[in-house]
C-alpha cells in the first residue's frame, strides 16, 4: 500500500471513532454534539468513499433546521451525558426551534451548498437530481432567511451577531471589536484583578487541550456573555440588534455565502425549480458588496461593522477567503497570494495561519489567533485553483497533507514548527485530508 492511501485509510478510521450514526462529532471528547460546518466539511470527506453516509451527514443538519430557514451552528446530542450544554441555549424560548430536539440559537458559515453539491458530483445524473430535489427547499429556506433576517437593510452582506457564526471564534477583528464595545463590567474586572486563573479552573475544555491552546479565560467568558444577551432576546434578530446594536459583516461568512449562492443556482437550475426574482438580485448584490470591504491602502479585504459600517482592520485568515468567494478581480487576487507567499505574513513553513505571523495577537497556538487549521486550508485550495493560481494551491494542497501525515489528525497546527495543537482525532481534519488525498 502507498503512503497515500495508508494515510486515506487512518483519516476514515477518525471518521469511524467519530461517527454517532447519523452525524459525526467533531470530537468525542472536546464536541460531542453536531456542528453546522464541521458536517458540511466531514459530508465532502465522506462524499469520496460513501454517499449515502454523507447524504445521511446532511440530512441530519437538516433535521435541526428553524421553522424560519435557519440552520443552527449546534445540534445537541440527546444523550444525558452533555444534556447541560442544550440548557445554556435554551433554544425552546424561539418559536421557531423546533420542537423535537434542542439547538443552538445562532448559525455558522453556509457551506451546506457546497457540501451538498460535492455529494451531487459522486452521483450519476439522475441520483443527483433525486439528491437536489430532497435537499432543495430547506437550502432555499436557509439562503432565504439569511438575506431576511441578517440582511435588513438590503445591502447585499449579511450580518452576525456572534463569533461563534463566523466559525473562527477568537479571531482578532472580533475580538477586537467586542473588547471595545461589548466587554460587560464584570469581565473587566475579573481581568484586571487578573482572575482568570479562577476561571481557567472551572472549564470543560481545558480538562483536555493546555489552556494555552484555548480561547483566554477572559475570551470564553466575553463568547458567553455575548451569548447571553442573544438568549435573552430570544435570538430575535429585530430585538437583538435594537438593543445591543452590536453585530459584524463577516469577511470569511460573505465570501462563503458568494460561493453558496452560485452552488444554489446550479441546483435549482439542474431540477428545473425557480428560485425567487428578488432573492437573486440579493444574491447578486453580495457579490458587489464585498468590495466595499476592501481597503485600499493595506490593500486587503476586512470584515465591516455593521452600524459604523467602519472596516475592522484587523488582519486574520479572512483575508484569504474571497479567493474562495472566487469574483474578485485578478489584481486583488494577486495581492491576497503576495501575502500568502510572504513569511512575515501568511506564509511560515506550515501555513496558512489563522493570523498573519507580524500581527501583535499573534499565538502560535492561540486558536483562532495563528494556528493552521485543515478547513480553512481546503476553503484557500479551492480558491486558488479556482481563481487559476494552480502551483499555489497544488504546494499549500502538499504541505498540509504532509503536516497532517506528520503530526497527525489534530485540530490545529503550530504554524512555525508543524507541532500539533488542540485535540486529537479531529473529523474535519481527517475528512478534508480524504478530499485532497482523493484528488491526487
Ligand atoms: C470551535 C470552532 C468552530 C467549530 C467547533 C466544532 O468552536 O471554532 O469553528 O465548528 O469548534 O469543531
């Protein structure tokens, strides 16, 4: 047997210890329940050696959709083990979870049209019609609900109201943003009292990963402050944004959504289903709109906050996501793989990092703040071959799959040395490895 299909093999025995039946954990023990993106990501692993076991991966995110299209980013698990988590949540207060199982209250970026089409491209042309036509109107619905809802004053991107949508938690434009407008008293003082060791005490996480590893003390307690201002208001986006006003264009989420929408159309165009006028102008609008994040004079794309409408400048692995997004001009294409290929930024022997390596929030294995993580790598390889920059995706497609043969199937990635980070046995690590494997 070759290294590569050696390495195929131990990615789907990850998936294996991991999969619950109809869903796959991202870990056993760091994530017991199921996760918007990581089933997206796991689905298109999946898609390359069981169809029917990614479609069922689908159809269980599915299963937890609202009544109102939205797709929550957490399904929980129904055993008592982790019955607590859904209580934090409480998503029974929405009339719009449902009924038969409890979720979160807020969503993650929408690669469902990506993951679906992925399977779609596995099956001959007439199952993936039948597949299309079984997943259509719930992807419809998730599209809808996201200009309806999150797009209120019709500009074309679409807002989130937590970091945990934005799938990149503790990365620095968001943390910078809530340290200068949402840090309640009490968190100040806990972090001037430098308390947090108290804190560091009491998590789940850190029973399992360094706490260095993880998001600050300080950090997890702001996500589930900010958390629970949106279960007060019943995770009504009307209420929310009257109140707290506080609430981001997301960068990485808009580039995703631009992709999603062109996968939408190619759907509905394959079975003949019409997707509403106004709807498509909203579409397209989004792909102007994501010009209007970028900045001229540091020559990169940014998230924007959504009242201001002020760019957050501050750089992280979302500069790289319009390649995914794929309309962007060459010109600034050229200048997101400038960045990749320098060293002080994107490009350290084991990219590409969640923060560029001169960025003063820095860490080399601070979660979201400069570890390598597998998705985001994937979301970049497609968009550099997509965009025609195929030695740039081919090099960054064969140094993670030599990272992850090397230190294993690890969440993240020192982004300097190729140590691993987090915890062990991670799906979508293996199931995007499977994908690049695949295509080899
Ligand atoms: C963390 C990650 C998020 C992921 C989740 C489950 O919250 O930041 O992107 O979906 O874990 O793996």
């Amino acid at each position: 047997m070759d290294k590569h299909s050696d390495l195929i093999n131990a990615a789907r025995e990850v998936l294996d210890i991991n999969d619950l039946g109809s869903y796959t954990v991202p870990s056993r023990e760091l994530y017991p329940h199921q996760w918007l993106w990581d089933s997206c990501f796991i689905a298109i692993g999946l898609a390359n050696y069981d169809t029917d076991r990614a479609k069922t991966e689908i159809l269980s995110l599915i299963n937890g959709q609202w009544s109102n299209g939205m797709l929550p980013n957490v399904i929980f698990a129904k055993s008592s083990d982790h019955s607590k988590d859904a209580d934090i949540w409480k998503s029974w207060l929405s009339p719009f979870s449902p009924d038969h199982l409890s979720t979160s209250g807020i969503t993650q970026p929408p690669m469902l049209a990506e993951a679906i089409v992925r399977i779609g491209q596995k099956l001959s042309i007439a199952e993936r019609r039948s597949w299309y036509r079984t997943v259509f109107k719930p992807l419809l619905a998730y599209h809808s609900w996201l200009y309806n809802e999150r797009d209120p004053h019709q500009e074309g991107l679409v807002l989130l109201v937590h970091p945990w949508e934005c799938g990149l938690d503790n990365t620095p434009p968001w943390m910078s943003e809530l340290h200068s407008h949402l840090m309640p008293w009490w968190i100040r003082l806990i972090e001037k009292l430098r308390l947090d060791w108290v804190i560091n005490l009491l998590r789940r996480d850190t029973r399992h990963v360094s706490v260095e590893q993880r998001p600050s003390a300080i950090e997890a307690l702001t996500l589930f402050s900010v958390q629970k201002r949106l279960m007060r208001k019943a995770y009504n986006v009307d209420k929310i944004l009257t109140h707290s006003l506080f609430a981001i264009e997301d960068l990485t989420f808009n580039s995703i959504l631009i992709r999603a929408n062109e996968h939408l159309l190619d759907i509905a165009k394959t079975i003949k289903e019409e997707v509403p006028k106004e709807l498509i102008q909203q579409m397209e609008k989004t792909e102007s709109a994501l010009e209007q994040l970028w900045d001229p004079y540091t020559n990169q794309y940014y998230s924007r906050n959504f009242v201001t409408h002020d760019l957050i400048k501050e750089p992280s692995i979302a500069a790289m996501m319009p390649l995914y997004a794929g309309v962007i001009s060459k010109d600034k294409a050229d200048k997101i793989t400038q960045m990749l290929e320098n060293k002080r930024l994107f490009g350290p022997a084991y990219p590409v990092p969640s923060a560029p390596i001169n960025s003063p929030w820095f860490r080399a294995t601070g979660y979201w703040q400069g570890p390598t993580w597998m998705n985001t790598n994937w979301l970049i390889i497609d968009g550099l071959h997509r965009m025609g920059y195929t030695s740039h995706a081919d090099a960054l497609s064969e140094v993670s799959v030599e990272l992850v043969n090397r230190s294993g199937f690890y969440e993240y990635y020192d982004p300097t040395t190729g140590d691993p980070a987090g915890i062990d046995n991670f799906s979508w690590t293996a199931a995007v490895t499977v994908d690049l494997l695949s295509k080899k």
